[in-house]
C-alpha cells in the first residue's frame, strides 16, 4: 500500500527486503552514497521515504553519511544508511563516534570482495572482522548476518530495535548474493510487528544527566530541542557529558560502553541450530555460506557421519558459550567462509583445543559450492 509501510507477501530482492524493513521499524531519515552491491538499498529508500514521511539525502561521501544519521538520530529520528566495502571502511570513524555518544542507528553493509575496489558486483565475506574492530578503541557492537530477503526484512527490524534498546549503531552484515536474491518475502501487519523505542528521560530537565545510566547500564535519551540540556561529547566524559581526561572516568565509561553489551550477549545473540543433538563434526557458518554448506550437512548425514549446522544470525557478540558447549562433544568444528579466514579464529579461541578446528576457505566472487565443505566433513571424520 502506497502512502505507508506495505504488508503482505511479495517477491523482493533482499536489498529491497532491507528498505522496507527499515521502514517498517520506524526509519524516516536516510543518508548514503551510492555503491554496489547496496544501491538497491538507496534506490528503494529514496522513493518510498517521501511517501512516508520521511527524508532521503545522498550525501557527498560515506564519511558524511554516518554522520547525517547520527545527527537525526540524535534530533528523534530512527536513521539508517547503507554500503559496502570502501564505503564501511569510510564508515568507521564515526561508527566509532556513535558508539561513543550512543546513538541509535543502523548501517547496512552488503558485503563484496576485496581489499579497495576488489570485485564490485560479486559476492564476498571480508568485513566480518572489520565489523567487530574496524574503529579504534575499545568497544562492543552487534551484528547480524542474514541468509534470506526474507532475513534481510527482518533482522533490518531487529537491528533498529537494538540500536534504540541498547543506543548504538547496529550492523547488519548481508553479502552480495543475499542483497540481490530474489524471493518470497512476508511483510506482517503492522500490528505483528514488535518495535522498540529509545527510553525518553524519566525526570524533568532539570535534573537530565546524558549519560547517567540505570541499573541496565543503558542512559535514558533526551531528544535535542525538547527542553533537556543534552551535551554530546566525543572525549571521554562524565555523566553530564563533560570532558574528564582521567584513567578512571574512562573505565568507567569505557566499561559501560562494553557491559552493556556483554552484560545482555545471551539475550542479543541469536544461533540456529541444525542436526546438532548427537554431531560429531559442527559446520559453524553465516551468511549465503550458512545456506550452501547445509547441502554437505544432509549429504554427510546420508553418508553416516554425525554432522551438524551451527549458523550464525548474529555474529556480534560471537555465541562463544554455545561453541564451548559443542566442543565438549563434537570432534571437529568446521568454519566455511567466503573469505581468507575470519571468523575461524573466533570458533578455534572458543573450542580452545578441545577438538579440532578446520576453516573452509572460499574465494570471494563465486557461491560456496557445498562439495568442498563435504569434502573436508569427510576427511576430519576419519
């Protein structure tokens, strides 16, 4: 329905799926630079936004894009931008500010292969990492890896209700082959949807601190404009916002940025888990990968190996405790990735040698071919 987020099912590509899932989530502002794989992304923002509502921009560069969404996040606004590759790593420094001021927002990252301009068009895995570390300093973030368009929906609405529960920038980490999937996605009735706001301040202006926090570690957010005195302030800072260059108002800022994450990565981290009862051998994958290694699972299944798919819906925070559970009765894990070895090293430093670890690598621009992850099921299960 025009004039308003669409219900229903359709046949959407999974950047398309994003758009209207961010809309659906609440966003009406959304700032980026055109770049492959994600343009659809922008594409579809900038023509349905207005029939919202809502504001789209194209900015000059991706640098300014992070930092228009922090700006209308912090004016009320639910904000979203979207790109790949040299794009994110333009991103980062102010994905870092946002995490810093703990702004709302979301960027959507459909992957490609690189380093630099790379392979524009084709599918990759290589900012998994980036995701987790790309800024400086010390930080949690969350991260989703879709596997569908019809994921590419709903984890973009999950990503906006985690950015205002726990005021951050939210990631959510598609490929290539995902954003530009085309199949049946199901849009629910507004009323299906759960949406999350920012808790708004719970004492009167006068006594608003922007970054006093309550027992979930998370402040209260006061929009800019309405009466409350909110001081944003990117140098480590107290409570009130004020600079306070001191070890000890870093710890505990610095903690708390972190805590507030770690404190709830049981309840953010999302897994599926498939045949892993009695498997011998765990396939941990994300992503596009997650979709084509489960082909070898039913294969090796069929041949009489105990094989079994952990897949990651959310990479970050990394579900370490549930890999350590695995590893006290599988063998083996093995970690497919359309990259040169990323995610591997998490799942070797949560089994921490209590079985055997074998990283799959597939070259970015081509579909992982289930054959050579079935190949090496077979191979450690001798």
């Amino acid at each position: 329905m025009r004039g308003d987020v669409i219900t229903g099912k359709y046949f959407m590509n999974g950047d398309i799926a994003a758009a209207e899932g961010a809309l659906s989530a609440g966003c009406r502002f959304f700032a980026g630079y055109p770049i492959t794989p994600s343009t659809e992304i922008a594409e579809r923002m900038a023509e349905r936004l207005p029939e919202v509502g809502g504001m789209y921009i194209q900015m000059e560069d991706e640098l300014g894009s992070m930092a228009a969404i922090l700006g209308a996040s912090c004016a009320g606004t639910k904000a979203m931008s979207a790109t790949s590759g040299p794009g994110f790593s333009l991103m980062m420094e102010n994905i870092g500010l946002g995490i810093m001021l703990e702004v709302p927002a979301v960027v959507i990252n459909v992957q490609r292969g690189g380093p630099s301009t790379g392979l524009p068009t084709t599918v990759g895995q290589q900012d998994m990492m980036q995701a987790k570390w790309g800024s400086h300093g010390d930080y949690e973030i969350i991260a989703y890896s879709p596997n569908s368009p019809q994921e590419m929906y709903d984890l973009t609405v999950k990503a906006f209700n985690a950015a205002e529960r726990y005021r951050l920038p939210v990631l959510v980490m598609a490929d290539e082959a995902v954003g530009h999937m085309t199949e049946r996605v199901v849009v629910p009735e507004k009323a299906a949807i759960p949406i999350v706001h920012r808790k708004a301040p719970s004492v009167p202006p006068s006594e608003y601190q922007t970054f006093r926090a309550g027992k979930d570690l998370i402040p209260e957010f006061a929009v800019a404009g309405q009466g409350y005195f909110v001081r944003m302030e990117s140098l480590t800072h107290d409570e009130l916002g004020r600079p306070s260059l001191t070890p000890e108002t870093q710890q505990s800022l610095v903690g708390r940025l972190q805590e507030k994450i770690l404190r709830h990565a049981h309840e953010i981290a999302e897994y599926e888990e498939y045949l892993l009862e009695d498997a011998d051998v765990v396939v941990v994958a994300y992503g596009i990968t997650s979709r084509c290694v489960r082909e070898a699972v039913d294969e090796a299944r069929a041949g009489g190996i105990k094989a079994g798919l952990l897949r990651l819906v959310t990479v970050w925070p990394f579900p370490h405790w549930r890999i350590a559970e695995l590893a006290t009765q599988a063998k083996a894990f093995i970690v497919p990735e359309v990259n040169f070895g990323q995610i591997v090293r998490e799942v070797e430093r949560a089994v921490a040698g209590r079985a055997s670890t074998k990283f799959v690598q597939y070259s970015p621009g081509a579909i992982p071919h289930p054959n050579r992850t079935l190949k090496t099921i077979q191979e450690v299960a001798k």
